[in-house]
C-alpha cells in the first residue's frame, strides 16, 4: 500500500481538496455540536518540533485527541533528535511506533528525507519552505466566508516565505491568482516564480498588488530560523505594512488573512488585523477542523457516508 504524505501543497490534487475542504465543514458542524467522532482509538501521532509553535502543536494535539487517538510531543532539546542521529535512523524508529508524524523543521529537505523512509504518512508543519497545513486551513476559512475560491484573486504583501510559498502551489492547483508585492531583494524565486506561470503576477507596489483583491494576506517580516536579519528586514520591509490604506484598494468585501503571530505596526495595522474584515480568529481555529480532516483522509483514506 502507497503512503500517502503531505510535505507541500501539491503532494494532493485538486479533487482531493474539494473533498478535504467538505469532510473540514462536516467535522467541524459535529465538533459544534459535542457529537463523539472516534475513528482513531488506538492510534497514535508523533508530533516533531525543532521550532517554537503555539497553534499548530495545540491543533494537531487537541485534533488527535478528539479523534479519538493520542500524541506525542518531541522537540530537539530533550530527545536524541538534536544530537545528531540521522534523520533517516530517526524515521525508522519512530514510524514502527506510530501511525502518523507530524514535523515542523528547518529545512524541507529534512521532512523529504523522514518520508523517504518512514512506515506511517508524515505531515509537514512548516519548513523554511513550506507551510501547507495553514494554507489548507486558510482557504477553507475563505470558502467558509466566501464560496469557492476559484477565479478569486489573492494579494500576499511582504515576504516571499514558507507561507507564500504554499500559496503559490495552492493558486496554480486550485485555480485562483496571486499578486504579490515583496520588497526588492525579497522577491519569489525565479524558478518558483516561472513555475506558477500565468496565476502569479509581482507588484513593485503593494498598493498596486491589492487592487481589487478577494484575500489580502501577509505573514511576518521576518521568519524562524531568520532572526539575525531582523533589523535588515524591518527597513527594508517598512512600506510593506497592510493598514487601512491597503486595504481600501482591495474589494469592499475583501477578508483579511494572517497565519499568526503577529506584529501590529510592523506587517499589519492593528486597525486593519483588528478590525471588520479580518478574519484571523476564524482561520487560527480551522487549523484544528482542517487538519482532522487531513489526519483522518492520510490514515483511513476518504470516508463515505458522513463517517
Ligand atoms: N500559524 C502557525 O503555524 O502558528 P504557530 O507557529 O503558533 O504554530
Ligand atoms: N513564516 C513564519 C510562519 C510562522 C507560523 C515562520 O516561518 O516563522
């Protein structure tokens, strides 16, 4: 039997994210309701961390919890892992004694590796790279507030990171565009950029990259793993604060978007993270219904009938 992964947003195609996207609203309509769902007695997730996380550790352990199973939390600190045994070693051990891993790392090609050689379906929770679970939460937040996101148009304002990285692959996979305005220097790869052809368009001005946006979302200026740079980034990255202003170019009805934590006065304005058309409370929680649903599909495949 194959293994299915989900290391970047395009290790699923389309027709399995319109299911994912369903089964999140049925699993969270049923969490509402205090209704018991547990498919995963019994099984077990091994949680990896060699970064700080404070939603996606809660959401992945509460989420295993109420399914039924149980987690385990390792970081680099008090586990062989920062002491230098192979992370393929690692792999090895560690899926003979759980049916799932979830691992939030530095680079991608750590997670590549672990997969490589792991038993159990291994679950990226952000790499320098990528972030695919928040964008899988992210644009259920959106279809939950707005319909489907096909056609729509979603400016990212800022650095061009693991999280805009994931947006691309999300826009090429499920038909919607992206215009992004990063501050020079900072811009998406050139080989990333060219990949994604016609559904990313780059903004010199991220006022110009708002126009008429459905989504305007950012991310912090300066990411884990990145922290030298920060006094660097905060003067280049000065005019690439989403405030009201921004905000305005986009549609009357455009959400505001921003995976957490945040800085107010540095990436957003607390008028515009605080204010009418933000909706980040809303996206922090569907990290918890979204990633049910993709432990749920990534162990037990697609359930029918409701489950
Ligand atoms: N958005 C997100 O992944 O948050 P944490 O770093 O708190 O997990
Ligand atoms: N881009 C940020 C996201 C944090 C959830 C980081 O990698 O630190």
């Amino acid at each position: 039997m194959t293994i299915q992964h989900f290391l970047q947003f395009r290790d699923l195609p389309a027709e399995e994210f319109q299911y994912l996207f369903e089964r999140t609203r049925i699993i969270k309509d049923r969490f509402k309701r205090y209704e018991k769902y547990h498919p995963l007695v019994d099984r077990t997730m091994v949680m990896i961390f060699e970064k700080a996380s404070t939603r996606t550790r809660l959401s992945f352990e509460a989420g295993m919890q109420q399914l039924g199973g149980a987690a385990i939390y390792l970081n680099t600190r008090d586990s062989q892992l920062g002491r230098g045994e192979p992370v393929e070693d690692a792999a090895q051990v560690i899926s003979r004694m759980c049916d799932i891993v979830m691992i939030r790392t530095f680079e991608q090609d750590t997670v590549e590796r672990f997969a490589a050689h792991s038993r159990v379906p291994v679950v990226n929770g952000l790499t320098n790279e990528y972030h695919p679970c928040q964008i899988l939460a992210d644009i259920y937040t959106f279809i939950e507030h707005r319909g489907p996101i096909a056609g729509r148009k979603v400016a990212w304002i800022g650095d061009s990171n693991n999280v805009c990285n994931s947006w691309l692959q999300a826009a090429e996979l499920l038909d919607f565009e992206m215009c992004v305005s990063t501050p020079p220097g900072y811009e998406i790869e050139p080989e990333r950029a060219g990949r994604f052809g016609g559904r990313v368009e780059q903004f010199e001005d991220p006022m110009q990259a708002c126009a008429d946006a459905d989504l305007v979302t950012t991310d912090v200026w300066t990411s884990m793993g990145f922290e030298e740079e920060n006094e660097q980034r905060r003067r280049a990255f000065a005019d690439w604060c989403v405030d009201a202003d921004m905000m305005r170019m986009a549609k009357p009805d455009a959400l505001f978007m921003h995976c957490l934590p945040a800085h107010r006065g540095e990436e957003v304005s607390s008028e515009v993270i605080d204010g009418p058309q933000s909706v980040v409370w809303d996206e922090a929680e569907n990290r918890l219904h979204a990633q049910k649903a993709l432990i749920e599909y990534l162990m037990l495949g697609r359930v029918k009938g409701g489950g």
